[in-house]
C-alpha cells in the first residue's frame, strides 16, 4: 500500500510543478499584436531593397533558428502622401 501511495504523491507532485511554473505573462498579446504590426508595415509601406537588388536568402548557419548569411537592408516609402498620416 505504501508503494502505490508513493506513486500517487509523486505523480501529483510532478503535475503541481509542471503546471506551476512561471511563463511570460505578455507572450499571447504580444503574438496577437505581432500580427497588426507586420499588417500595419505591409500595408502602409512600399518596400525595396536598395538598388532595386535581389534579397540574398543563403542561410548563416543550418539549425533550429537560422540567420541570414548577409543583413537586410530595407528601403520604407510610404504608400499614401504624408498629409493622410496626420
């Protein structure tokens, strides 16, 4: 009886601590607003690189994340006249 007794109190051990530990308390808004601003950058922006050249998407390095070999340079033009912003 003993065993089986050990048993339950470690499993419900390991499901107090499992659920208990802490996680950024931000992380569900800050993916939803991710979203509006990428939307928001897309929409409002005309977006070229400089000298009208191709983007060069040879990876840094082979994993989990990967990095660009090369940084992205980005030019931002606005769709609309300035005046429509204000």
């Amino acid at each position: 009886m003993d065993d089986v007794t050990d048993v339950r109190v470690e499993l419900v051990y390991k499901k107090v601590n499992k659920a208990a530990k802490r996680s950024c308390p931000g992380i569900s808004y800050s993916l939803q607003v991710l979203h509006l601003t990428l939307a928001r950058l897309l929409h409002g922006f005309e977006m070229t690189t400089p000298l009208d050249m191709p983007v060069d998407m040879t990876p840094h390095n082979a994993g989990i994340a990967m990095s660009k070999a090369t940084p992205l340079d980005v030019i931002f033009t606005p769709r609309l006249p300035s005046k429509l912003y204000e």
